[in-house]
C-alpha cells in the first residue's frame, strides 16, 4: 500500500468491517431475535444503513444529536438509549419522533414524568423503554424497583411503554468475568424474567433489549429476550480480541502511525498519543491485563506503554529491536478501544478496492 | 446564572482566563525571559493573540496542521516543538514559513536530513531547534549525544540551528514530583549548560526553550534560560492545583453536566463521560492521587469514579447525599486534564460580562 495517508489517521479494512456486519446479523438471526446495533462504534449513517441492509431493524444511539444526524441521513428507526432529561432535549426528540420511529430511554419518576408533561404539550405520545440496572451501577432503575416505575410510567399519559432495556456489558455477580456467554444468559435471564412480571402487572412489555458485542450472542439464546444491542463488533477492538469475542484479524481498524523518533534502541516514539488513541480503556486493569494502548501489528512484542497527548512510546521487545525500524517508517496499532478512539478523528479512511477514500465521522463528538 | 446551556458543555470563566494570562506574563516578564505559550490548551487562535498582547514572542504547537490554524488567524511567530518527518508535514512547514517566522523542531540526524533536503530543494533556509531529552523519555536526543546531533545539523545547508528546547513537566531524578521549584531550575540548568557547550562547539544557540506550567517561573529564574513554554496555565486544571501551582478557584474551566439519573442514595449519572471529560491523567496515580475525574465545584465531597462514554457515575459522600440533588440538577466539574478535555469539544462557552458566548475550538482534533 503506498498510497499517501496524513499520519496519524484511523484506517477501516472495508471487507473486514462487511464480515463482521454479516456475521454478527447471521448469529443473530438465528436465533430469532432482532438486532438493534450501537452507533456509537462508527458514528457514520452510511455505516448504519449498511448494519440494516444486512438485518438490523433500526440502530441504537446515546444522544438526541446522534440520532439527528442519522436521521438526517435516512435511518428510520431509531432508540436513544439514554435518559433525555432537560427540555431541550425533550424536544428535539419529539420533533424527531414525528419524522422516525423513536424510542426514548426512561429510569426515573422524574425523568416519566418530564417526558410526559412536554409530549402531552405537544399533543404526542412518545415511545420508550424503561431502563433496568442489572448490576453495572450507572443509569437504570434498581432491578427490585422497576415493577414499581414500570407502573407509575403506564399510568401517564404521553407515553407509551413499550419495553425494558439494560446495559451490562460483560459482568457476572457484579464484577468483569471473562465468562461471556454464563454472563449473557445471566443478562437475558434476568431482563425476560423482569418483563413477565410487568405483563402480569398488566403492562403491554413487547421488547425485551439486552446485551453487547461480548454477550450479545448468548444473551439472544434466552427465551424472552427480542432485542440484542452490540456496537463494537462492526469493527472490533483489542479489547474485545481480549475478551475472546474475535481474533486480532478481526479487527476492522487500526490507528495508522509515523514513527517520528527512535532516541534508543528499546525507544521509539510515534505520531499518534492520547489525542489519536482513547485513553478510556486502561492498560493492566481487570480482567484484561492488556499491555499497553494498543497492539502493533508489524511488531507485536513492541508495547504502547506511554502516550502524552501527541507521542505514542513504544517500548520495544527483543525482536523489535532486532528490526530496522527506523524515522519515517509506519506503523498500524490496534487500539484497545475502537469506539472512543473513532470519536478522537474528523475523519477516517477506508480500505476499497484497494484504495483509501476518506468519509467523514459525520456522528463524532456530537454530546447533547 | 439562568442562560441555557446545552450540556455536558466546556464554560470558561473569562476573566479569571484573562488574570491567568496576565499573571504568567508578569511573572515571566520579571525574570528577562520570553514568554511563547503552547496553544495545546485552548487550541484557539483569539486566545493565543490575548497571550501575546500580553507579552507573549509567539505561541508554540506541537502539529503543522495547528501552525496552519493559528497563523491563518494572524499569529505572527509559532514554534512546532515536535519532529517533522514526513514530506507532506515539511512541505507544508515550508509553505507556511515563508508567510510567518516559523520554528521547528528536531530531534534526530533522518529527521534533520529530511527537513534539510526539502529546504534546499525549495530554496530555502528553515528555522530549526533541537530537542533534548532531559529525562522524560519521549522524543529529543539524549543529552549525552546532542552536542555530536547539533554539529550534524550545524553543518547542514538548508537549516539554520537557533536553538535548543526540551519538555520535562514536573520531573526530578526520572521520577514526577511535587518539588516544582528544585525541578525547574534542574531543568533550565541542564539546559542552559548544554546551551554553552554547543556554543563552545562554535554553535550559534540563542534559544535556550524549558519549562511547563508547574515548572516555567522557576526554570526561567536561571540564568541562560531564554524563554519558557508553559500551556495549561491559561485555563488552569485539578492537575496544577493539586501541583501546587495554583488554588482551584484559578481554574478558569469546568464541565457543566446535568443530572440524568439518581438511582440510589450515593450514586449520581451524569450526562458527561469519557466523551467529555479526558481520560489521560487518570485517578489516583502517583504523585498527584487525584480522587476521581474531575472536582465537583457544588458537591466537594463528591468522586467522580468511574466514566463510560455518556456517563459519568458521581460517588456522594455524606454531605452530597444530604443534598437534594435531583434529575435535571446542574452541576460543574474543574476536569483532572483541561487540555486534553478541550479537545473532546467543538466548541467551548465563554462567561462575558454575566453571559455565556461559543466560540469554536478552531484548533480542535488537528492530528496532522
């Protein structure tokens, strides 16, 4: 390849990424469920498009301006799964409502009753999914809580309830595990038994939405569940290499990076630091232990072990160090967490036909 | 303050950015150094023309496409501290200093021959500084090899040697460390030694370029010192309070969140994660054992512990659980990392005479 990309950039194998949309649509078609993919991996509509081409019946997002943007660009169905709490937002995500299929997340009192008052202001009535905690501690109602939420929201009017939501990630008994499908099932099971016992409170509970790229899979398998929600899977990350869910060649994207010094044998420093690669996931934490920011394919005894905002220190293995690396020379790593990583770039470049085409990242840093 | 404000959003209060910027020039006016800010931290070009006004030589950036930006804006005098290897990069520094007085730097005998080749080939003679490596292991020659470097590049044509530079931050013996003032003047000692022995070599070395926010007014107290480069200082962060280098009430930025989901006693979510605040200076590593996040300026005994993209968890202490913190609540938050924080944002609200006005982070996202 020796097309001239501006370093550092992110670059997208195309024919990766189409395999690992077939393949995660295939798994889960299978299984009878509906997949509902996270945006928030590749923050491109055209990307989304392409997710519902190949079975998905609409996308996830965690913003009203995501869901802006690809609506903009054609995407008819659309969950925000995140509670909208300021009116503002409220709004956006009613004049969106009467354009697309819009679902909106909900875990508290407040948070219904907000929503409610503006769409009977409006004269509308908004779809939502109430969101369950199942052990991860961010948003989301108390699992021994929702029955009680779940009422009070079918008794307003303005809003139709029409199904529960968790968010998990790959956990069991509250803590990482690296046990993915016990963690899946245990996600699924809990979410399908919560949703009978809403029906039996005489709640319309249709969807039933769960899981992520490390437990989507499983979590399909159990009977009850209707909706799995991974991201990540459209590219593949370390971490996720990590988690066992793909093997590194799964990786669609790699951070592209010019080595800019080499002060010493077992030094070198490339372009690309924590404004190029996402800081959010750690090196050396639990479960993963992985060894520095990223894996680097050409030498993979080498570690990303530092970055201050523009260098990347690579501390080089024997077997690096053997090499000719040299200034000038590049590099492609696989950074640990692909998704905040696409949110560093304005654009990223994509493998076709041997080519690179630049595309916008259209969603990136869209906070509201 | 009632004005709306979409959140999560960076506000800046401007006069205490404006009492910042005009101490930093009085103290390093004091001293008989000049002052050339790195434009890192605000990455916008109406501030680095607010730092010169004030006294400020020029600014410094770390990337070619930044250097573009400031100067399209009418910076008249920038310094790229960072190596430039690639042709497109020197072709644009080329470019670009034939319009401002450009300086880059330099760190390697390729590096310098790349730089070298281009300039003579376009007929002309670029400004050059050579980095020294003074213990923090990224780039810059060693110490012990730089006087062989800077004869190497002395008698390239095409490059013209003004100078030396180096980056330390707070750093003593190899290690970080809180004794600012004994870590400066090491800094501008080692440099303004190695300054005279390139001038022994018959080096014509005018800069000797040190110092970041925590260490500058020390290291420009020593003699041989010539200018200092400090960045965060326009702003101020939890990083440089914690340093000592200022109160938190200099910290002229926060985050403003709002309230999305209060689902326990001691847990609060809010609408900014790792999207919004930077995730490169994380809690509790040494020295600073910063606790969380970012400091919450209405709930001081509250962590904020852990982030996902669009959610940061608040851990209450007593007296925040006390509080009547509800959904919808508005809350500000001084991040561990203003830097790195700002660039997650297109743009930032300035605080004017009682009223909040965006302005664009031209700067933003420049990785080139």
């Amino acid at each position: 390849m020796s097309q001239f990309l501006p370093t550092p950039s992110v670059v997208i194998d195309t024919a990766v990424m189409e395999s690992n949309i077939a393949s995660m649509a295939e798994t889960i078609r299978k299984t009878g469920v509906r997949l509902r993919p996270h945006a928030k991996t590749h923050k491109m509509p055209w990307i989304a498009l392409r997710q519902i081409e190949a079975g998905a019946v609409g996308i996830t997002v965690a913003k009203v301006s995501e869901a802006e943007v690809m609506a903009a660009h054609g995407v008819p169905d659309i969950f925000i799964a995140y509670p909208l709490v300021t009116p503002d937002k409220i709004a956006r995500a009613l004049e969106l409502a009467s354009r697309i299929r819009l679902i909106v997340g909900v875990d508290s009192r407040e948070g219904a009753l907000r929503l409610a008052e503006a769409a009977t202001s409006a004269g509308r009535t908004l779809e939502v999914r109430l969101e369950i905690d199942t052990g991860l501690r961010r948003t989301g109602v108390l699992y021994e809580e929702a029955l009680e939420l779940g009422r009070f929201i079918g008794s307003l009017s303005g809003l139709q309830l029409t199904g529960i939501y968790t968010f998990r990630g790959a956990l069991m008994n509250g803590k990482a595990t690296l046990d993915l499908q016990a963690a899946g099932e245990e996600e699924g099971r809990l979410m399908a038994e919560l949703a009978q016992r809403l029906r039996d409170a005489g709640l319309a509970i249709d969807d039933v939405s769960v899981g992520s790229t490390p437990t989507a899979a499983y979590a399909a398998t159990v009977p009850g569940v209707t909706e799995v929600r991974p991201g990540t899977y459209v590219f593949q990350d370390r971490m996720q290499a990590r988690l066992g869910v793909c093997a590194l060649t799964d990786c669609a994207g790699a951070v592209r990076v010019t080595v800019v010094s080499r002060p010493t044998a077992d030094l070198v420093v490339v372009d690309g630091g924590s404004k190029t690669f996402a800081t959010d996931v750690q090196p050396n934490t639990d479960p993963l232990q992985l060894r520095g920011f990223g894996h680097v394919i050409e030498l993979p005894d080498a570690v990303l072990e530092r970055l201050s905002e523009e260098h990347g220190m690579l501390r080089l293995g024997p077997e690096a160090q053997a090499s000719t690396l040299a200034v000038g020379d590049v590099l492609h790593i696989i950074p640990n967490h692909i998704c905040s990583t696409v949110n560093l770039h304005n654009q990223v470049y994509f493998l076709r036909n041997g080519k690179y085409e630049a595309e916008t990242v259209l969603g990136r840093g869209k906070l509201e």
